[in-house]
C-alpha cells in the first residue's frame, strides 16, 4: 500500500472512531438526548476530532508502520487520545462552564481500545500474511537482555529466516520464569542441557556482548558436547552504524575465547590531541597500522598520511578508509621505506604531521635470527630515521610500536627493538617532540600471527604444529592493541613505556585445542605435535622487567614504565658501524647491547 492510501485509511478510521465514541459515550449516559441538535455535544465532537489529528500529526501516527509496532507506538497513541481528550475537557469549561467527566472518560477508553486495536489488527495482518510455512529450527538464544531481546524480535518479524525462537537462557535470576517478547527465560546455563533436549533445539545464539570470555568458553563447551551448533551476534557497534545486521550471526572466534573486557578510552584527552589533527602512520598498510588508521579516523583528524614500502597493501587501506570518511577527513597514501632516510625527512617537511605512529617493523623472530642485519637496518635505522625527521620537524607527540619481545630480549627480534625504544629515549631528552613506546604481547589476525598458519594446517587435516606443551604468550586482538597505541599518545607526557594489562598468558597448546573444536573437529581427528623452540624463541614472554614495573596503572588496565637508558655510545655505534661488521657479529651485539651486557671489545673500538 503507498503512503498516500495507508495515510487515507488511518485518518478515515480514527475520524470514525473519534466522531462515533464520543456520540456513543454521550448516548450511553443519556439515551433520550436528541444527538443532532445538542450544542455541548457538537463543541465538543468538533474539538475532538480537530485535537485527534493535531496530536497524531505532532506524534507521527500516520507515519508510523504499524506492521512492526510495539510498546513505543502505544506510548504515542495514549499521549495523543490524552491530549485530545484534556483539550476537549477545556473548551467545554470555557464555552459551557462545565466539564462532563464521565463522557469524555468513556470516550478515552473507546478511543484508546478502537485505535490501538486497529493498528494491532494490522500488526496481525502483516504477521498473518508473511508467516512461514517451512520447517523452522527451534532456536535458544543465551542472553535476555536488550541484544537478546532484539534478536528474538528481528527472527519473529523476519519473514525469510530459518531459526524459531523458543525460549531464552540469563545467569540472572531475576528475570527467570518470566515471559520476554512471548518466550519464557528458562534459566541460568546450567539449564542448557536440558533444555536442548526439552525443546528439541538445533541452533543456539549467543546475544551478551559483554559475555567473559570465560562465560564464553563455558556455553561453547557445553553446546559442543550435545552436538549443537552456537554462533554470537556481531559486535554492536558494527550493528549501530549499520554494517551488519542483528540477524546477521557468525561463529565463535578464537578470539572470542581469549578475549577480555574492552579497553575504556579516555575519549576526551584522545580527540584533544587529534581531532583537527595531521596524523602520520609508517607501516599502514599492516595489520597493527591499518587498524590505527581506523581507529584515527574515528576522531576526525584533518589529514592522515599512510606511510608504507607495500602499494598494494596502502592501496586497499588508502580505499577503504576513502570510502568511509570521503568529504571529512584527507587521506594521503606515501610509498616510501623507513630505511630511506631522506624519503622520511621529505614526508615529514611536505606534511608537517602533529602525530607519528610508527608500526612499520620487523616482527618474524626467527627469519629475524637468519637476517639480523636487516633487522637492524629496518628495526633499529628505520626507526632513527622516523624519529630524527619527527624531531626536526617539530612533531607534538611520536609513538613507537614495540613488542614484549624487547623485555630481557633472547632474540635479534626483541633486542632491536629494545635498542629502537633506547633511541627514542635519547631523542626524548634533547627534543621537543614526546617520545614514548607502547608494548604488547602477540597480536591475534595478524600476518605474523599463529592462528592463520593453525587454520591452514587444520584445512589440510592436521597435524597442528607447538613448539613446545608449556610454551606460552599474552594474546590480543588487533583493536585492542589499536587503542593502547592510541591511547598511549594522549597519556605521552615523554620518555615512557606503556604496557596492557593483557591478563594471564595463554598455552599455545590450549589455542590450539580451542581452534581445533571451534573447526568442528576433535583432537582425534586434527593431531597436536610438538616440534621443538625454533631459533630465538622464549618459553615465556614478559611485558616489563622488575626494574621497569610501576605498581599502579595510570589508566585502566595500562601500566607505565621508566625503562633506563644506558649505554649511548654502544648504540650510536651500532648505528654507524653495523654495516662493518659480520651478521653473527650484528646478532652478538644487539643481544648484548639490549640484556645490558658488555659488549666484545673489539668491535666498540672499531
């Protein structure tokens, strides 16, 4: 029906039924009144009728698609009727000088009856006509709140959906054996088992967007052992800007299960520094510098410049990111390699960035061990070159990208960029320019991480690969550790390391266990084995030495640390000598160098 003829309709109804009730009500009080020559009766059907359609129009009734109407919908019919009514009440005080309670309240109730029903006949209809005849799947949704909520509504009204809500299940108590949106809400998840079996459920949704990841584990463990499949809600941020919809499911992540409460921006203290901004990021085309871009552009800087050796890969971001934020923020794509210093003082002159963001490194430990030169060119030289052209062009505040690796370092990995955090602490005490670091643990999704090699292995049925059953690592996802970075420049008032609480280490045995089941396999079918600490690998990370830990976080779950700078001459030396020497040499040094050990010397007094 078009609006013009589903507008004719509602205003003819509901002048029937303003019209009709308050003549009923008026005959039903005094049955031997002559209704057509009454003055009271005329002023006061006339000002019904004529309040009636100014209200609905002041609250959209006729807008309103009344085949998805709900509780606010009813809301805004009893504020109109109830207006109406009052209005009609005072024009009789004023021109009849008096009031007549009983028929204007036999009035209200016919009004709220008769026009609420009408639009619950036609929620009836639209539901009546696009009912679905095919076998649907009996569906427990995990979570009675307002996202579980929302999700029954969106599979009820869907016409084309395969699932059919039953019932749900809350840990709290106090909504348990009450009824929500028709379903009764069964219990904690104790009673999950049961009522799999009970109802026959074949599909389970998990709609708690604040659910522990512990919690998490729990539910999944349990619907994996009655062979029902569980998939969660999209995130909800991407349902409030319209991404994805509520309806639109995925299955349960790795990530889902390792992760821990969302980290809390200081939203405040990040625009200040940003918002109206020039931001440059080195490294955007990866995984830790796309996301900060992303995150960037949330804060409405005026420019953001993508500094990256790939083009392919600054292409895509450079599109995405135009796309999304064409018209408001400028986004400029530099090809250019760190290691090439002049490239990096002509960026920084032609674009003068407030912010630097430097996540361009690399990360691979053990092709690190075999190449340590190289490593030091691009971890350690790359760096110095970002961090000079920054300090010579005055940039407000620098942030260096540094790994937990770099803590009592057994690796040419962690130690250069050990050594590239002691260069930015030399910087910082001659610059203008804040100078700070921001360490965390292994990042989950990205290029370097071992959840995609666990998927390719488990594709081509086992086995997984651990170096070792007692090896462990901290774990995050790529936006978590996107905020910290970005947070850590608000926080930057110069020379710090900032670390995350990233909570206890996880096995990298367990990882793989919980994605060998969250593939729908068991650990008979995919097989774990153990194939030794490859070169420069640790049993154990760390985020900050004891010399360096701080007892108390100076924001939420982010701890600062004063790592102490030594040993300039070495690193200067490092710097302008590297290239003399041989690459086991290299790797002695720098191991050397960042555990604070002295140094062969020869090789200093070259």
């Amino acid at each position: 029906m078009t609006y013009k003829k589903r507008l004719s309709l509602l205003m003819l109804l509901d002048s029937f039924i303003v019209l009709g009730s308050i003549y009923v009500s008026y005959f039903i009080l005094v049955p031997n009144l002559n209704l057509y020559t009454t003055a009271t009766l005329t002023i006061s059907a006339v000002t019904l009728f004529v309040t009636h359609h100014l209200f609905a129009y002041q609250f959209h009734l006729y807008k309103k698609a009344w085949e998805y109407a709900s509780i606010h919908e009813l809301t805004l019919i009893f504020k109109a009727v109830t207006l109406s009514i009052l209005c009609t009440a005072i024009i009789q005080f004023i021109f009849i000088q008096d009031i007549y309670f009983r028929t204007l309240g036999i009035a209200w109730m016919m009004h709220l009856l008769l026009i609420g029903g009408v639009r619950l006949v036609w929620r009836m209809k639209h539901d009546w006509i696009n009912r679905i005849d095919t076998e649907l799947k009996p569906t427990l949704i995990i979570g009675a709140g307002a996202a579980g909520t929302m999700v029954a509504k969106q599979l009820k009204q869907d016409n084309k959906r395969e699932f059919d809500p039953v019932a749900f299940v809350d840990d709290d108590k106090r909504k348990h054996k009450l009824e929500i949106v028709g379903l009764p809400v069964l219990g904690g998840k104790e009673v999950i088992k049961g009522s799999i079996e009970k109802f026959g459920i074949q599909k389970i949704i998990i709609a708690i967007p604040s659910l522990r990841a512990s919690d998490l584990q729990d539910i999944y463990t349990i619907c994996k052992e009655s062979g029902i499949k569980a998939q969660i809600i999209p995130k909800i941020e991407d349902v409030m800007v319209g991404k994805l919809s509520v309806n639109q499911f995925r299955d349960v992540e790795v990530e889902d299960l390792l992760g821990r409460e969302p980290i809390q921006l200081n939203i405040s203290s990040i625009s200040e520094y940003v918002k109206g901004k020039t931001v440059l990021v080195t490294g955007a085309g990866g995984s830790i510098g796309s996301e900060i871009c992303r995150q960037i552009c949330k804060f409405n800087p005026k420019k953001l410049i993508l500094v990256g050796h790939g083009e392919n890969s600054i292409y895509h971001i450079e599109m995405e990111l135009r796309n999304k934020f064409a018209g408001s923020i400028e986004v400029v794509p530099m090809i250019g390699d760190i290691q090439d210093r002049s490239r990096m003082f002509e960026i920084m002159e032609e674009y003068q960035p407030n912010v630097v963001y430097h996540a361009a490194a690399h990360k691979h430990v053990p092709l690190m061990e075999y190449n340590p030169k190289e490593a030091v060119k691009n971890n350690v030289i790359g760096t110095k070159n970002v961090a000079d052209a920054a300090d010579t062009f005055n940039v407000d505040t620098f942030v260096l990208i540094s790994s937990d690796k770099a803590v009592n370092p057994t690796n040419v990995m962690g130690s250069t960029k050990r050594i590239a955090e002691m260069i930015i602490q030399q910087l910082d005490r001659i610059s203008q320019t804040k100078f700070v670091a921001v360490r965390f643990g292994n990042v989950l999704g990205s290029r370097g991480s071992v959840i995609p090699l666990f998927k390719k292995q488990i594709k081509q049925g086992g086995p997984i690969t651990v170096t070792d059953p007692k090896m462990t690592r901290y774990f995050m996802t790529i936006p978590e550790a996107s905020r910290l970075v970005i947070q850590a420049g608000a926080l930057a008032n110069g020379g710090e390391v900032f670390v995350l609480d990233m909570g206890e280490p996880v096995k990298i045995v367990d990882l793989a266990k919980n994605l060998i089941r969250l593939s729908g396999y068991s650990s008979d079918e995919i097989k774990i084995e153990y194939s030794g600490i490859r070169p420069g690998e640790k049993m154990y990370e760390e985020l900050l030495n004891d010399e360096e830990v701080h007892d108390k976080p100076i924001f939420p779950k982010i701890f600062i640390g004063k790592a102490v700078f030594e040993r300039e001459e070495e690193v200067d030396f490092l710097v302008e000598k590297f290239e003399t020497l041989r690459s086991h040499e290299v790797k002695t040094f720098v191991l050397n160098l960042a555990n604070k050990k002295e140094n062969i010397k020869q090789l200093v007094s070259k």
